[in-house]
C-alpha cells in the first residue's frame, strides 16, 4: 500500500471513491515504481481506454518510451552466453547504444558476419523471469482484494483479467514464441506484395534473444496522423481491414 498512498492510489483502491491528490500521471508513476510486470500492464492498458478512460491511456502510452534501460556490459552478458561466443565472433558491428527499450527487453543494431546483413538483435533483460514471478503474484492477489472489497469493480472481473495477463506475459517471456509467431505471419502473407515480414535468422534466437532482419519503417501513429507522403487514413483502413480479414480467416 506504500505505493498506492505515494500516488494517491489508495483512495481509489478502497470504498472511499475518488482522491482529490490523485492525477492522471500517478498511475504511470506508480506502475514503474512497481517493475516490469506492472510496466507491462500499463502497456497493456494503454491500448484499452475503454477500461480506464482516453486521459489515462494516453499518459500510460508514455511507458513505451521512458522504460528504464540495462547497462550494455549486463545486455552483452545474456547475448554471448545464449548464442555460447564472444559477441565480436558473431557480430562484425554492434552498436551499443539500444534502439529501443521495453519492460522486458532492448534491441540494437547489428551487423551478422556470416551473413553480412543488419540486424534487429531483441534481447531479454537478465534476471527479468525472477521479477517478473512476485510481480505477477502481487498483481493477482490485488486483483482478488479489489474484486472483493469493491463492489463496482466486479463488472471488469479483474481476477480473470489478471489470469490472462500471467499467461500472456509468461509466453512473451518464451522469445521462441514471438520467432513461432513471425513465421507463422510470414507464411499468411506470403503472397501479398504490400506487406513485408522481417526474415528471421533462426539459428541466432533462443527463448532470451532474437537476431532478425533490421528494416526501417514508421510508428503506426504517426500512419494515421497523415505525416508520410503517399499515406492516407483510406489506404491505411484498407490494408488494415485486408490483415484482419487473413489473420482470422488462417
């Protein structure tokens, strides 16, 4: 409850209703201060403003960009004992600064030897497993507490929500999983001429690190802000109706 008092939470969790402290960036605050499970969550949330409201998920989008990031020498630890080589025998450049950091993870940019092609390098966070599992425990106890105590949460049945999210989190642990998934869309869309898969080079993933091909692209926001020439919101709809359509139809 330190947490929750900290952010002007505690009201909220408890019959007492609203916080008169309590400002929309508190749950951000508070989510980050709790670790990557909750980081995670937040991400999560912040693509359901049905749930918890536009203002909340709009601040709550903020975790995609200020995840905290690992230091290279504990990042380049997990990469050499995973693929079992020094990082400069199977890299002929890294650059150490990461292009992105996750609650879970950071990629890079790489440049394979033997292949001689640039790369993606997604690698997971050392120790992440064993913070992820308190994390996810507290995250399910808390959701059986609210769900008991408060009354008007029960139409969202948090602690199936919470069952959900173990599963899904615990499966995104599994990088595995993610290399099963990118090929199975490979295979729906590989006839279609508008879409393009990145390769994934197999033999440098394991279920902590991914090396897959590098390509540059834009944010999906920024699709639908009309920012890139030759772009339009009915082109988008279209492409986007097309995916769904296969998706579910494979």
């Amino acid at each position: 409850m330190g947490v929750a008092k900290r952010h002007h939470l505690a009201k909220l969790l408890s019959k007492k209703g609203d916080d008169d402290d309590f400002e929309v960036s508190d749950l951000r605050y508070a989510m980050e201060e709790l670790g990557s499970a909750f980081i995670k969550l937040g991400q999560l949330l912040a693509t359901r403003p049905d749930l918890v409201g536009n203002e909340i998920a709009d601040d709550l989008k903020l975790l995609r960009d200020n995840t905290p990031v690992t230091p290279f020498d504990e990042i380049k630890k997990v990469i050499e004992g995973e693929l079992g080589k020094p990082l400069d025998e199977v890299y002929s450049e890294f650059n150490e600064e990461p292009l992105g950091s996750a609650s879970i993870g950071q990629v890079y940019k790489a440049t394979l030897k033997e292949k001689d092609m640039e790369v993606a390098v997604k690698v997971q966070k050392p120790g992440i497993y064993d913070i992820i599992v308190p994390d996810v425990k507290i995250l399910n106890k808390l959701a059986e507490t609210v769900d008991k105590h408060i009354s008007k949460s029960k139409t969202y049945n948090l602690p199936a929500m919470a069952k959900e999210f173990e599963r899904s989190i615990f499966k995104e642990l599994n990088y595995m999983e993610e290399v099963r998934n990118i090929n199975k869309i490979t295979n729906n869309f590989k006839n279609v001429d508008y879409i393009k898969i990145p390769d994934v080079y197999p033999e440098y993933c394991t279920s902590k690190l991914i090396n897959m091909e590098l390509i540059d692209g834009y944010e999906v926001p920024d699709l639908y802000d009309n920012k890139i020439e030759g772009i339009d919101n009915y082109s988008n709809s279209s492409i986007w109706n097309s995916i769904l359509f296969k998706t579910s139809f494979n």
